[in-house]
C-alpha cells in the first residue's frame, strides 16, 4: 500500500494548506471589508473550510496509516521468541550471538554486591593467615 499512501499524504497536505490559506484569506478580507459588528458571519469562517481542513487531516492520516509497516509485537516474550527463532537481522555477524538472545544482556551482568558474604569471607582469610 505504499504507493497508495504518499500520493494520499500529499493530497492531504496541499488541501490542508489551501484550507489555512482560505481560513487567512477570509480574516483579512473580513477584516478589511466594513461589515456590521454584530454580524456572526463577520468572525466565523465558512462552513466549506472547515469542512475542508477536517477533510485534509482524514486524508493525512489515512495515508499515514497506509504508510506505516506491519506493527511489532507488544508483548516482551512474544518478540524475545521471535528474535532467537530468526536472530537479529540488523546485527552485523560479529555480534550476532550477543544479540540472538535479548536476554543475554541480564544474564551476562554481575549481580548485586553482599557485602556482608565478602566481609564474612575476608575475615575467614584473614584467620587463615595467622
């Protein structure tokens, strides 16, 4: 669909563009014409440019959509799965087996320091040594 979805972009864009030119035309022009105070038509814009604008952004995101690719999975486990099944394609070779299990990176990480254990630990060293 993405040859459906840029020339639906660019319609979208030039109609909106025409739509805030039309919407600035019309306050300068209504501006500068003498008008009755009261009159409601002298400060709301037409019912075509608005019409217009909506139109444009339906356009706009319509071929947005249309642009856009097939979504990732959401779910954490649902991609992790995915990835070791196929391997990471944007990897280069040398670090593709870092990168074929994601969960390598809190796998191969040091864990928490117990600082009691290594204290524990130096002072057996210690009465080892005397």
């Amino acid at each position: 669909m993405a040859w459906l979805s840029r020339p639906l972009t660019v319609i979208g864009l030039v109609i909106l563009a025409h739509g805030c030119y039309s919407a600035h035309e019309h306050t300068v022009l209504s501006s500068t014409s003498v008008q009755h105070p009261t009159s409601p038509s002298a400060t709301s814009l037409p019912l075509d440019i608005y019409i217009e604008t909506i139109a444009a952004t339906l356009l706009i995101c319509l071929g947005l959509v249309l642009g856009s690719g097939t979504p990732e999975p959401i779910q954490w486990h649902t991609w992790a799965g995915k990835i070791e099944r196929e391997g990471d394609s944007t990897s280069s070779d040398a670090d593709k087996e870092l990168r074929s299990n994601p969960f390598n990176a809190l796998e191969a990480r040091s864990g928490f320091i117990n600082i009691s254990k290594l204290r524990n630990d130096f002072v057996k060293y210690q009465q080892l040594g005397k």
